[in-house]
C-alpha cells in the first residue's frame, strides 16, 4: 500500500470535468513531479490532496486514511504564496509553527522560525510584512512556512516559478538537499520538466485539460546528489526530456489552439517638455495612449 | 516650483471663491426674498459672544458653542461605541454565516430606513421608567439603532470578500475557532470595518441634533432648537455651521484611523 494513493479521482466544478480519472501512487519518502500546461488543473489536483477540494469522484488515501479535510501533516505552498498580508516575514512563519507544535515553549518556536527564515535567506526581511516583498521573496517566505511545519507530506505548488533563473536554482538545490536530509514525501508541481527531472525521481505529465488525466510515470534514474551542470549533457537527461515534452505536446494532438495576446506597444515618441504641465497633467493622466494590439498565434502539435 | 502657482490656486482660492459667492447668495437672498433670514453681518455679531467665548457656561441653555459641542459629542460618543459593540459581532455573523443572513437581512433592511425621529419617542417610551435619565437612554437608544447600519453591513461585507486564500490557510493550519477569528477573520475585513466605522459615525452625528431637539438636551441641537423658539434666527446659522464643520472634522479624523488600518 503507497503512503499517497488516487484511486480514479474525478472532479468538475460543475460542467465539464477539470480532472478525469486521476490514478497516482507516491511511496513514502518518494519525490515525485508533476508537470503540466497552464490551466490543466494542477492546483486543482494539489488541492485535492490537501484537502481543500472534495473530489465529485473517487478516493484519495494518506497513509491508508481517507483524506477528507486539511490538516497540517500536509505542508503546502501555495502558488499564489496566501501569506498573510498583516502578519510580518516572521509571524506568518510563526502561525504555522505555533499551530503545528502548540507545546513547544516561545523560545524553541522563535528559535525554529529563524533557523528556516535564514535557510531561505530572508533573515534581513524577517519583520517585514509580505506588501514590502517582491514575489520571489514572497515565494521563499512561503517554503519557509511549508518547510517550518516539518509534514509528513510536502506539496509544492509551482512553488520556484516567480523566481528569476538563479535564485530558482538556488532554491531547487535548497529543496534537494532538505529532501536528502529528511527523505520527506513531496509532490512538486511544476510547469518546467527540467526542474522536474533535476529535483524528482519521478516525472508525471498531467495531460491537456479539461478532462485531464495522468500520463506514464518516467522514472528519473540519475544519481543524487545531481550536478546542475552536467545533468544538461546527460544523455539519459536529454532522453526523458525529450520524451516527457512529446508526451505532453501529444496529449494536445486533437485540440485546437490559439494563444491570444494583449500586446502594449511602447512610447517610443518623446514626450514633449515645452508644455507646460498643468494641474490636469500633473496627475499622471497619460499624455500619449499606449497603442494596443491584439496578436493570435495559432498552435499546432 | 512652477507647480506651486496652481497648487495655491487650486486649494485655496478656489474654496474661498465658493465660500465667497454662498456669502453673496445668502446676503442677496436676505435682501429679496428672505426677509426673515438674518444677514451675515448680522450673524457674526449675534454669534460673537458665544464664539469668541466658546467655552463660557451662563446658564443651562446659555453657553458657548463648543461647551455645547463638547455636550454632544459626548452623547454621540457614547452612542456610537454602543453602536460599534452591538453592530461589529452582528455583521460578522452575518459574514459568516448563510442562515443568519436568511434569517435577519430581511429585518435589517426594513429597520435600516427608519428614521431618527421615528427611533426616538420608541427609545423615549422604552426607558420611560428610568426617570431623569430617560431622555439621555431614549437618545442613546437613537444613536446606536440609527448609526449601527453601515457598521454591520461593511464587515458583513469584509467578511465575505475575505479571499479564499487567507481561509485556506487558516484551515491547513487547522487554527481554532477563536485564532482563526483574531489572526485572520478580523484583520482581513478590518478595512471594511473601518470604512463602516466612519459612515456610522457620520450618521451618529447627524442623529445628534435630532435627538437633542426633541429631548431638549443641552447641546448644539438642544440650543438650535431652544434659539428657534426664542426667534433668534442667527444663532441656529451658527449651529448649523458648527454641526457641519465639526462632522466634517469627524469624518476627517476616521478616514486618517481608516488609513491607519488598511491592513492589505
Ligand atoms: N473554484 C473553481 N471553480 C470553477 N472552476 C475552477 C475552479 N478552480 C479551478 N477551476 C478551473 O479548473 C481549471 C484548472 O485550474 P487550475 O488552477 O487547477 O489550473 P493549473 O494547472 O493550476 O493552472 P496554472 O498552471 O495556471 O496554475 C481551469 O480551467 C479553471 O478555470
Ligand atoms: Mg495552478
């Protein structure tokens, strides 16, 4: 029996189902990824398994109990971050942790906040409040309070994807590391197959929604502790990628798609100083509209 | 500095030009059609006495105009704190819960037009038994029924629009009852409080002067009423100044706590 098992998971919001027949089975200390395009329903699946959404069909099992509510064995990050926005750095790591140990005494907790405030690098933003953090940093406070509850279970949602490509990295080998420490259970969800294959031992792909289902598993059989820069000219590397991004792109063979995009097209006309600025254009009324234009690209598999 | 020139304009000479031509409508108004009404000048030398003394008590309805304001604020303290007590848990409730709002809504919404006057001799009636302090109860009564409105309606307003995410979080944490309500419930509807604490203020001021018309409590109201009855017409100008400015310092005063208090 898995630790985190999906029997035929089903669920719709409603109309057409988002999920479809959702079967996944994640041993105990397992790292499995699960990549999937935007809106295929990722949260949703994540949700799921924490609790938050009830299934319209199937059954989700923790540790051979029903899940049936949420509850803190399962640490979550968010991918909206859901800080608590009148709660500093500190206190919004301290909430969980309170929650989670309610025995401990004042100091311990203070003691633990901080150590993963500085595992994340956040020790100098520690009092501030998340409105005074730009999103990577946001993110980070976010794994730090997943991280301080010490689950059983950790499900990351996109947990790296507002961070630029260095602290991305740093965070990702963050995440190895503490996962080699403690052989946690993790379900990362993610929208970049190399994170995927870099950080898991097993890469899901969730098909094209709605009706999206689970594809094949491919196992990731690099040795820990992985190299970032070798991993790229790993054969094996290559393969699964490859496999992995065709898989996904199949998946979309019979569906029809158009990406629509706003564009803004800049100023690129100098703004005129020798008129004077006058009350009305002193509050920051545009002097020039920006031009829009709307761009369709059709995609084909 | 060349934006200092329409600053000044804007902001000053403008809002004397507006207070310029009501002064020149009002004296004209005296002069055709209006008899009755006093004129400025006229206004300003009855009303110097209780101006340049505002704090002078001469006799019971005799006295200056902010020793009256001070009465009423007073009154209106009182009834508004009575107001934020009684209305701040009903509109959580509402928030919160579904049924409630089934089951009351209906009720506050046929209650909330009510007006003042029609509050009044209900409130007088209710606590006829408690003699000398029945007015002072009946005005109280008013104030907090009249006012606690838009406090109940805001934070049953924040308490709904409490994102999904912030619940969310409350429920992995499995935080008790009592957290949930003290660490996210009311600091992420606070600012709709507090936006529902400043219209409630506003209208316990505006119940004031009617509360004291009818009680006959010294006040502004009081001595708006009491002045009417003794024909001196320049004096209830001077109330009425007094009320409007002080309501718009009021006002001024809670959006400064509103801002205070956006949490998010
Ligand atoms: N509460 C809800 N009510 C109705 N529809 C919903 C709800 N939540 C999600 N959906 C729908 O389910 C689908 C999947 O949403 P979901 O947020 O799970 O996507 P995702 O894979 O996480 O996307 P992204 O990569 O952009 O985060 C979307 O079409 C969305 O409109
Ligand atoms: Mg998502």
């Amino acid at each position: 029996m898995a630790y985190l098992e999906l029997n035929n998971v089903s669920k719709d919001f409603g109309g057409t189902p988002v999920l479809k027949d959702i079967n996944l089975s994640v041993e105990k200390g397992e790292f499995v990824a699960i990549v999937g395009f935007s809106g295929a329903g990722k949260t949703t699946l994540i949700s799921l398994i924490a609790g938050l959404l009830k299934p319209s069909a199937g059954l989700l099992k923790l540790n051979d109990l029903e899940i049936t509510e949420p509850g803190p064995d399962r640490g979550i990050v968010f991918q909206n971050y859901s800080l608590l926005p009148w709660l500093t750095v500190f206190e919004n790591i301290l909430l969980a942790v309170e929650a989670v140990n309610p025995n401990w005494t004042p100091e311990k907790r203070q003691e633990h906040v901080e150590k993963y405030i500085a595992m994340v690098n956040l020790t100098p933003a520690r009092d501030k409040k998340p409105g005074e953090l730009s999103g990577g940093m946001r993110q980070r406070v976010s794994v730090a309070r997943a991280l301080a509850m010490d689950p059983q279970i950790l499900l990351l949602d996109e947990p790296l994807s507002a961070l630029d490509a260095l602290t991305r990295a740093t965070l990702q080998d963050e995440i190895s590391r503490i996962w080699s420490e403690n052989r946690k259970t993790v379900v990362l969800i993610t929208n970049d197959p190399d994170e995927g294959i870099y950080l898991a031992d097993r890469i899901i792909p969730l098909t094209a929604g709605p009706n999206a289902t689970l594809g094949p598993s491919f196992k990731v059989e690099i040795p820990r502790p992985r190299d970032r820069k070798s991993i790229n000219h790993d054969a094996h590397f290559k393969q699964l990628r490859r496999e992995i991004v065709e898989f996904m792109l199949g998946s979309k063979q019979d569906r029809h798609m158009a990406i629509t995009k706003k564009l803004i097209l800049p100023d690129i006309e100098p703004e005129d100083l020798s008129i004077p600025r006058t009350m009305t254009s002193w509050r920051k009324t545009p002097i020039r509209k920006h031009e829009l234009k709307e761009e369709s690209v059709e995609v084909k598999p | 500095m060349q934006t200092m020139k329409p600053f000044k304009f804007d902001w000053l000479v403008l809002p004397l030009i507006g207070v310029a031509v009501v002064l020149l409508l009002w004296q004209v108004s005296c002069a055709t059609w209006a008899k009755d009404l006093p004129t400025p000048l006229k206004t300003w030398e009855s009303s110097k006495p209780y101006l340049m003394e505002p704090f002078a008590k001469r006799g019971e309805m005799d006295q200056g105009i902010l020793r009256f304001t001070w009465y009423s604020l007073i009154l209106v303290a009182k009834g508004y704190f009575l107001a934020l007590i009684i209305g701040t848990p009903i509109g959580f409730l509402l928030g919160l819960s579904k049924a409630f709002t089934k089951t009351f809504d209906p009720i506050i919404q046929v209650l909330r037009p009510v007006s003042p006057l029609a509050w009044l001799p209900l409130g007088l009636v209710l606590f006829m038994g408690a003699g000398k302090n029945a007015s002072e109860l009946g005005a109280l009564f008013t104030i907090a029924i009249c006012s606690m409105w838009p406090t109940v309606l805001n934070t049953a307003v924040g308490v709904r629009a409490i994102p999904q995410d912030y619940l969310n979080v409350a429920k992995v944490l499995k935080l008790s009852r009592t957290k949930t309500l003290f660490k996210v419930l009311i600091p992420a509807s606070l600012p709709y409080m507090f936006t529902g604490f400043r219209l409630s203020l506003g209208i316990a001021w505006l119940v004031i002067v009617a509360a004291e018309m009818l009680t006959g409590r010294p006040g502004v109201g009081g001595f708006l009423w009491q002045e009417y009855n003794a024909l001196i017409y320049e004096h209830i100008i001077l109330c009425i100044i007094t009320i409007g400015v002080v309501g718009f310092i009021l006002d001024r005063l809670m959006s400064l706590v509103e801002k205070r208090f956006k949490t998010i």
